[in-house]
C-alpha cells in the first residue's frame, strides 16, 4: 500500500523545489504578461484610430488581435497564480514595465497604423522569446504555454506585416 497523505502535508506551504520553480516562473512570464496587457490596449486604440486603405479589413483584423493578447495575457498571469503567485496586472505596473514602444495618439492612415502594431508584436515578441529561452530548465508547461503564444504572435505579425511587405 502506498504512504497515506495526511491532510497535514497536503496543505503545507509548498516545497522549496516548488517555489523555486514558481519564482523562476513569475520573473519570466511577468514580463511577458505586461507586454501582452500593453499590446492589447495599444491595438484596440489602432483599431478606434485607423483610417484610409483597406480600412475595414485592417480594423476587423486589429480586434482578433487584441483577444489574442486578452487570452494569451489571461494564460499567462493564471500559470503564476497556479504555482502561487501573484502577478501585478495593474495599469500603473503595465505602463511602467511594457517594452511595447509609445503609439502615434489620434487617426493614423492604415500603412502608419499597421507599421505601428507591428511594432508593438516585435518587442512583445522579444519578450516571449525571452521567456522561451529563460524557461527552458526552469518549467516545461510554462515554456510551453508561451511557446504557444509565440507562435500565435507571429502569425499576427505576419497577416499584418504582409499590408505593407513588397
Ligand atoms: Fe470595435
């Protein structure tokens, strides 16, 4: 018969092993969470502002990007808060720490709007790819989840980047 697990131990703060790998796992994917946050509110600003060229296809499609982030970004901060962690999802942590670069304010021609998301999937981009890389021996599902997410960014940097590529 196996060892009996005691209410005791089942309810014990979690194992050194354990928070090591929850700490590992915060410090790369809080950077990932803020830029995911920043290209969400970033986007869905180009899709109120966008004008001019293939305006409807590029407004529509800036929203399927901005839940994309919603989702990615929800993935991201509930892995943290799995392991026990909390993540600072607040607007004030967002706008301090996001690598995504400051957007043009106000109507913008579509090349200028599309160049600007693009921009904005780049540093998100580098961050994730960050996080790929810093994840490797620290924890597989974490890794997994943002490789997930990479490969959803690219996706969207490429529909968007092919309005301006020759
Ligand atoms: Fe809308």
């Amino acid at each position: 018969m196996g060892k009996q697990v005691t209410t005791k131990e089942f309810q014990a703060p979690v194992a050194n092993d354990s928070l090591n790998r929850a700490v590992g796992v915060e410090q790369h994917l809080s950077p990932v969470l803020h830029d995911l946050i920043a290209l969400a509110i970033n986007t869905k600003q180009a899709h109120w502002h966008v004008r001019g060229a293939n305006f409807m296809g590029v407004h529509e499609f800036l929203d399927q990007v901005v839940t994309h982030a919603q989702d990615a970004g929800d993935e991201v901060a509930e892995r943290v808060v799995a392991l026990g962690l909390p993540v600072d999802g607040r607007v004030g942590a967002v706008a301090k720490r996001t690598s995504t670069p400051e957007m043009s304010p106000g109507f913008q021609q579509s090349m200028t709007t599309v160049a600007e998301v693009v921009a904005q999937l780049d540093a998100t981009i580098a961050t994730v790819n960050a996080a790929i890389e810093g994840l490797d021996d620290i924890d597989p599902v974490s890794q997994d989840i943002v490789i997930a997410i990479a490969q959803q960014l690219d996706k969207d940097r490429w529909f968007l980047f092919s309005h301006y590529a020759e």
